[in-house]
C-alpha cells in the first residue's frame, strides 16, 4: 500500500512540505510525515456497500481509504472549513491506491469518469471551494480519468447529517437534476469526502439514467454503523 501510494504521489506535485496531521514532522513523497501516514485508520480494501444497513440504491461497489476517526476528522476539518484546500492531494492519493487495489482485487474496470458530488451556487461562494470537486480533479490527475460535471445541486440541505437514515434521505430525494446525457455502458464514480448513511449518494445515483450506467463511490473516509464498529474493534 505505501509503495502504491509513494507512486501515486508522484503524479501529484507541490504536496505540502509540513505533515498537516501533527504539524510537527516532515511530509514526504507520501504527503503525510511517516509516523501519521502509519497511523491512519484505513479501510480495508472491500465493498462497503456489502457492510451497510441501508446500502444506496444504484450504486454497485463503494470504497473509502480511511475510517472517520478522530485524526481523519480532524484532517477532515482543516481541508473543509479552515481553508486547506491543498489536502485534497494528498487524500486523493490514498483513495486512488485504495481504488487500484479494490479494482485489481475484484477484476472491474476502472470508470470512465469521476463525477464530484455538487454543491449549490451559494453553499461554493461561502466555502471558496467544493472539497469533493478538488478531490475529483486531484484524482483524475493522478489516474489519468477525465472530471465529469454530470449533476447540479438545486437545494442545499442544513445540518443533514444530523438527521436520521429515513429523514436524510427525504430531504436529499429532490436535491439534484441531471445535467447532459451519457451513453449506455458508462462507468461512473461519484466522489465525496465522507460516508455516512450514503443518502447523498444514492440520491445522485437515482437522477442518472438507470439502463446501462454503472455508478461506484469513492470516497476518502466512512463513518461505520454501530454493529460494524463493534466488529472492526
């Protein structure tokens, strides 16, 4: 894993010289200083649709290169609201190495593109940036796949991750329209940052158009659900 990722590394320039977890070491060729590149809590290589309580609909395989633990949040915090904005190199690195093992390991061609989840007009210019675009085109650079602009989001949801599975899921359900066509047989991968209950996911998946069109989900780290936490422990 850490040869696949030094590799990865490569393809991706300008990664930061300070570790952005400690602050303290040196970064490397990996983006991360040795002892926080060691101690990250990652996900197994496997389909974590398999693992979910309530799997999204439409979509065939989801991967995530971390758990949602405390350093990952705190990782997680600096790129999306503290203006860091330079992390997504380096996290896309680890989920492009997750996605080439996965891939690999379960024989499946790798998408033809990477389709970024959205953000509204107004949720962008409050932020600066959508973390889950920068992390798109970070991949894509890196594994040599185009940057597919395929949904907009019309309505931005307040505090969505605050709510149940089922309410979620509500709120989410008319939150996106398709934007273009795609020919039959098109693979796709909808980048986020993190999975949680994959409501948004699933609520981009079902505004594609469903015959012919393979959709997977990357993302850099999943929130497990209880009984799975108690199984990884």
């Amino acid at each position: 894993m850490v040869t696949m990722f030094s590799r990865l590394s490569k393809k991706i320039p300008e990664l930061q010289r300070l570790c952005p977890l400690c602050r303290y070491g040196n970064s490397n060729e990996l983006g991360l200083c040795s002892v926080c590149f060691n101690d990250l809590p990652r996900c197994p290589p496997v389909n974590l649709r398999l693992h979910m309580v309530q799997p999204p609909k439409g979509i065939r395989l989801v991967l995530a290169a971390l758990w949602y633990m405390a350093e990952v949040r705190y990782w997680m915090l600096e790129f999306k609201f503290r203006g860091r904005s330079a992390e997504a190199k380096a996290m896309a690195t680890l989920i492009a190495a997750q996605a080439l093992q996965l891939y690999r390991q379960q024989q499946l061609k790798l998408p033809h593109y990477l389709m970024p989840v959205p953000m509204t007009n107004i949720a962008w210019a409050a932020r600066g940036y959508n973390q889950a675009q920068l992390l798109a085109e970070a991949l894509s650079q890196a594994l040599g796949i185009p940057v597919l602009h395929g949904a907009q989001r019309i309505k931005q949801t307040k505090k969505a991750h605050k709510l149940s599975a089922k309410g979620r899921k509500e709120v989410l359900d008319e939150s996106f329209v398709c934007i273009g066509k795609l020919p039959r047989g098109t693979r796709i991968a909808l980048i986020d940052d993190v999975l949680t209950t994959g409501a948004t996911l699933g609520a981009i998946a079902s505004i594609l158009p469903r015959a012919g069109i393979i959709v997977d989900a990357w993302t850099l780290a999943y929130t497990p659900p209880p009984m799975l936490n108690e199984t990884r422990n």
